[in-house]
C-alpha cells in the first residue's frame, strides 16, 4: 500500500488519494459522458493498495494509465495521457527557454555564471549546454534524498555540480619539477627532460594546460622560483659554451663559477674571464625575460577548455633566494609590470607572493628588493597577491632555511583562496595535493527561519541546531561524491595520475584512484556571514563586537564539527570561506522570494562573501584587519583579506607594503589589494583616472574596469554577472 510519494524534485510527500482523484476527473470532463465517480474511487483504491510503500510520481501516473484503459473508459485514458504529455512538454519549456537564452546569447546569470569564460562562442555554448543538461542528471541519480532535499529549500550549493558525472577532481599544486626533470606522456604527447629556461616555461604552461581539462577547478605552481631556477643556470653554461665555441678558448672553469646575482652590466672595462662571464649572465637575463614574457603570454591566451576559457592558473614565488632563483623572480615581475600585448595587466596566472621574515620581507632580508619591486608591480597590476608564511596556521616545524627543497613545508595557495596543507594521510604540504570537491552552506537562510524567536538566547541555539543538521548533510554529501570519484581510473586522467597527485606513481592506468585520493581535501564553505549575525543580532561584526563574537562561534563550531568528519570519515575536512560568484546572487535570489526584502539582510541581490564584513560598510584597513584576522585560523580551506585602495595606486607601493604588514600584525593567512584601473576595451590602454570617457590613446569610448571578482581578476565586467555587478558598484574605499 502506497504511503509516501517521491516528487521529481527529489522531495517525498505523503500520499494523497485526492491529486489522484481530480488528475482521472478532469479527464473525463473532455470526454461526451463526462465524470463518473464510483469509477474514479474504484481506480483510486486498487492504485492504493497495489502501488509500494514508497512510489514515485511516474510509477503512479502508469497505475493510473493502465487502471483507464482497461476499464470501460478508454476514452478517458487518452484523455489522461494527453493531458500528462502536455505536462511534460510544459516541464521541458524550461530548459527550452535556458537554451534558447545561451543560443540568442543573452547576458544573464546562466551565460555569465564564470567571468572568465565567454559562452557566447560555439565551444562555450557547447560547455553551457552541457552544463545545463549534466546537473538535472546529478539531480535525479547521484544525489541522496536528504541532499536533494537541502539543495531544493536553499541551504546547500554543491560547486562544480556540472562535473560530478566525470569524477574529476577540484585542484591541485603542481610539482613542477617531476615534469621538468623526467618529461611525461599524455595522451599523444610525450615530453623529453628540459633542458633550457625557454623549455622549463613552455612545459609549465603545458602542464597546467593538460591538467585544466583533467579537472574542474584551477591549476597551481606551489614553487615557481625553485623549479625554474636551475635551468637559469643550465642557460648561462650554454651562454659559456657559445662563446667557447666562438673564441677556441675552453671556459669549463666557468660553467660553475660563484654568480651574486644575474644582474645585466655593461661589459666596458672588463676583460678575460670577467667579461666572459657578464656577457653570459647579460645573455641568459635576456632569456629569462623573453622566457618569462612567453610564460605569461601563454597562460593568458592558451584556451584550455570550451568557451574560450584560459587556464585558471596561479604561482607562488619569492623564497628562493638563490642567484637563479631570483634572477626567475625578478624577470617575472618586471614582464608583469610591463604586461601584455600593447601593455595590458595579464589576468592569469595569479601571482602570489610568499612573505617570510629572513626570507622575503625585512630590510634585512636577501629577497627584500625583490619584495619592495611586488608591491611595486601590485600596486600597478593588482598581482601578486601575499600569502604570509609567518602565520601561525602556516608555519611548519620541518622548514628550515638551509634546505634546498624547503618549498615543500611552505604553504602555497590557489589564486581564488583554496588552501591545502594539513593532512592527516601523509606528508603536511601543498605539493601535489589539493582540493577533491567542496560545498557550501547557506547560514543566512538558516538564521533567517529563526528570526521569529524573540528570546534572542533561544533563537541562536535554534540557529545551531539548523547548523548542525545541514553539517551533517554537507559531509555526507561530500563523502557520497568522493566515493563515487574514488572509482575513477588512473588512465582517466593521463598526466594528474602519472606525474603530479601524491602517491600516484604506484597506480597503473586501470587501477582506481582510491588509494591516492585521500591526500586531497573536501571542503565545507559558508556564505553571507554578515546577514547571518544582521538577522540573529541585528547588527554584522564589523559593526558590533557581540556580533563578532558571535561570528567567530559559529565558525568555529563549524571548524569543530569538520575536524569530527575527519575522525568519523577518515578524510581531511576543512573550513573553506567560500568564493562565491554566482552563488552570491542564487541564495539570495530565492531566499527574497521565500521571506521579502529584509534589511540588511535580502534587500541586495547579493549576500557578502564568506567572513568578510560587508562590501558598503565604510572602515579602516586597521579595522577591517581586527575584525577578519581571526577567522583565517579557522578556515584553512581557504580564505583572502581584501582591502581597496582609493586613487592611482602606481605611485603607491607603499600602500601596498601597509597592508603586508597588518597581515604580520594580525595573522592574517592571505590577502590582495584592490584598486581603480580603467581599461580601454579597444586599443587596451590602461589607466587609473576617475571617471575615465574617453580613451586618450585611440578616442573610444569602450572603457571598462579591471577589477578582480573573488580572487582572480576579469579583462571585462561585461561577463560579471547582476550580483557581482551589484557587489562591485558596492564596495567602498577602506582608510
């Protein structure tokens, strides 16, 4: 006997004789002899007894079906399945329509859910279409009834839900290294050991390349500088050996020779070995530029994937403090000071700066010109970012400066925030390691269902026992996904599983990435931090130390609770503060249709970021500093410390050095700055004057913003969507 019905969202309701009833009476109304009810409560009761406990609405809906046309009624049963045809010609309308606005190329929030993808050209079309048609998939097939269930009220966004057919992976950090000295096959391609800087650059860009169509989230290089420093040397021996060609003379005393620094001289008054050597040092600094502008050329112009969508790359530099390596360092900031083409800001990679004390950021320190020339560059080209290696979270009790290999204990970070270190099934780093899948939660909507509780004591705990129940679904859905990507073969994903993810050089390509999967991390996010506390205290935690107090409570229930998963599941979960991009508009989109316009709360089309207070909330870079600082210990997923800069930030380093050095005063994790740049979309001049009409170079009007959107920047705010449009229109100056 039937007692429950599955709905085809995913939902199950108790069974209800009367939709049953009236679906078999209006058919019978078309029809000449019109209603006949002892039939329909005749059809009505064997459907009932004969259906399962639980069945589903089209099992029903057959019943019904054979139940008509087996009876004196077939007339009827025509009817019926008419009208249930029509139904679901109806429900298709929508995805129709979906189509029908990614081929007239609208611009709305399905063709601009990712700013760095153009869905307008047939490949990205193509990847629009197929995104659509994959989640109703996920939907209906590879979800559990209680995710279902969280993702239809609006509690949980599951990221990449498009690629969760393919059991693809989010992230990783790049050994470099594995590709530059053995070479590797992929597919049709196979690379010999590099031997040249022009080489090692091209093969970085190869390998973040291949690796973006074996994953669905971004591509890193943890060491930048390491790997690519002593092919700096290998080029100056090479110089050697061009001149030991040209002059008969043997310079093999050369090749090893002590070198400061690869810094190009003029070669007057020099003489013998001496001028040999600078001529070779004044060659191979040449190489690494033109080496260093190809590498940047390339990841901002090579499409790795449909919809003309470059890599979503990012490197981390700034700790090798030898010759080569800072020759690496310093060419690449100077070709990104430069920047692209007729002098544009390059968009990829993200450049991330490693700011270590004896390292890379005191007057005393051997890489601190290097340091003051990236804040130099960020202030121009809003990069590198700064990842703080002193932050207590980011410390590790085997680095040591002496080490040659010493990147492998710093913590390297994704350009957009992710942050993969801990790691409870081998060696704590963030090489060849990332991020498996990760979710997130809407605490908004949760604190908004308690709002109706006067007696605020009882209306916070109500909150933390809605929070724990979608924790709970959250990890379980997290681990449902990664024991289905679990299954994937190595030969799935010809170079992550031969050469780069830990571990996977003991897999075989058709063992089952299983036993090496678990290096990586699933991640828990949160989003709208600051509505949350609006509708459980009134007030956001940049304005209110109660509300802050609170803030970090929560958070670190949800730190607690991630650490319980990893015990409970045997996996590494962390606490990511999610980076939303469309996702800040869809939450909010349908919690305003659920509860209204309310203030501070659903009156924007968009919810605030993760932790961050909000974007309109006018304060110090000091302030905004106290209030964030603390929850970067918390969630070591992942995190950022935005700030904006007021006027022409060129000028400006110093500016940018400021913000550094609150993240030493206040253990901040990670952080960028944001300032005003105009772009004109035609010539690509750039600029940072207000309000800038017309273009002084070429006289168009086309002028856009450069402005970074969660952590990466966009070459066009025409592909941001209405609520990061929303959010950016927002933001205010912080001083």
């Amino acid at each position: 006997m039937i007692q429950t019905v599955l709905k085809r969202d995913g939902r199950i309701v108790g069974f209800n004789r009367e939709k049953i009833a009236s679906a078999i009476r209006k058919a019978m109304l078309t029809t000449r002899q019109g209603e006949d009810e002892l039939l329909i409560n005749k059809i009505v009761d064997r459907i009932a007894v004969r259906g399962n406990e639980q069945s589903s609405v089209e099992e029903i809906q057959d019943m019904v079906e054979m139940e008509l046309m087996s009876s004196p009624r077939k007339e009827v049963a025509k009817s019926y399945i008419a009208y249930r045809n029509q139904r679901s010609v109806a429900r298709k309308a929508k995805t129709r329509d979906m189509f029908l606005e990614i081929v007239e190329t609208k611009n709305n929030d399905i063709t601009r859910e990712n700013a760095n993808m153009n869905a307008d050209t047939p490949a990205g079309m193509m990847m629009k279409f197929a995104s659509e048609s994959t989640k109703p998939f996920v939907d209906d097939f590879l979800l559990s009834d209680e995710t279902r269930w969280a993702l239809h009220n609006n509690y949980l966004h599951i990221h990449d839900k498009d690629y969760y057919p393919t059991k693809s992976l989010t992230c990783i950090q790049h050994p470099l290294d594995r590709i530059l000295e053995r070479g590797f096959v992929a597919g049709h391609g196979e690379s010999r050991p590099t031997k040249r800087i022009e080489t090692a650059s091209i093969m970085a860009c190869i390998s973040m390349e291949i690796v973006q169509n074996e994953m669905h989230g971004g591509q890193a290089i943890p060491a930048f500088d390491f790997y690519l420093a002593p092919f700096v040397r290998r080029s100056y021996i090479e110089e050697i050996k061009t001149i030991e060609k040209l002059t008969g003379l043997e310079l093999k005393h050369l090749y090893d020779t002590p070198i400061e620094d690869y810094v190009v001289r003029d070669l007057d008054f020099l003489q013998g070995d001496e001028r040999f050597r600078q001529h070779a040092v004044n060659r191979t600094v040449n190489r690494v530029h033109q080496s260093m502008e190809a590498f940047i050329h390339n990841m901002n112009t090579i499409h790795s994937r449909g919809g003309n969508q470059v890599v979503f790359s990012s490197i981390n530099y700034g700790t090798d403090t030898s010759a080569e390596g800072r020759c690496i360092i310093r060419e690449l900031l100077r070709t990104t000071y430069e920047g692209v083409g007729n002098g544009s800001t390059a968009i990829f990679p993200i450049q991330i700066w490693k700011k270590k004390r004896g390292v890379s950021y005191l007057p005393s320190d051997p890489n601190y010109d290097l340091y003051v020339e990236a804040c130099k560059v960020a202030a121009r080209r809003f990069f590198p970012n700064f990842v703080n290696l002193d932050a207590s979270f980011n410390r590790h009790e085997k680095w040591n400066p002496e080490d040659p290999k010493r990147y492998l204990y710093e913590v390297a970070t994704m350009g957009c925030r992710t942050r993969v270190f801990e790691n409870r099934f081998g060696e704590k780093s963030s090489v060849g390691r990332g991020n498996i899948s990760f979710t997130t939660i809407n605490i908004v909507r949760l604190a908004i269902e308690c709002m109706s509780i006067e007696d605020e004591k009882a209306r916070i705990e109500q909150f933390f026992v809605k929070l724990d129940e979608l924790l709970e679904i959250a990890a379980k859905q997290l681990c449902d996904r990664y024991n289905f990507q679990k299954t994937a073969l190595a030969k799935q994903f010809p170079l992550l599983m031969s050469s780069l993810w830990t571990g996977c050089e003991e897999l075989k390509p058709n063992d089952t990435i299983e036993r090496v999967i678990n290096q990586g991390t699933l991640g828990i996010g949160f989003i709208g931090l600051a509505e949350c506390l609006i509708a459980l205290t009134g007030k956001h935690h940049g304005e209110s130390e109660k509300a802050q107090q609170l803030g970090l409570r929560i958070v670190t229930y949800m730190r607690d609770r991630a650490n319980e998963f990893s015990e409970r599941y045997q996996h590494n979960f962390s606490v990511l503060a999610t980076p939303a991009e469309g996702l800040s508009g869809r939450f909010t989109r349908t919690d305003r249709k659920t509860f209204g316009e309310l203030p501070g709360i659903t009156d924007k089309i968009y919810y605030t970021n993760s932790n961050h207070v909000p974007v309109y909330y006018k304060c110090s870079p000091k302030h905004k500093a106290e209030v964030e600082a603390p929850y970067h210990e918390l969630t070591r997923g992942g995190h950022i410390f935005y700030i904006e800069i007021d006027g022409d930030a060129t000028h400006n380093p110093q500016a940018i050095m400021d913000i550094v050095d609150l993240m030493d005063k206040y253990d901040i994790g990670y952080c960028s700055v944001n300032h005003n740049r105009n772009r004109c979309m035609d010539c690509g001049h750039e600029d940072a004057e207000d309000n800038l009409a017309v273009c002084p170079d070429c006289g168009s009007g086309n002028i856009d913003k450069l402005q970074r959107i969660t952590g990466y920047l966009v070459g066009t705010t025409d592909r941001w969507n209405k609520a990061k449009l929303a959010e950016l229109n927002d933001r205010v100056i912080h001083k």
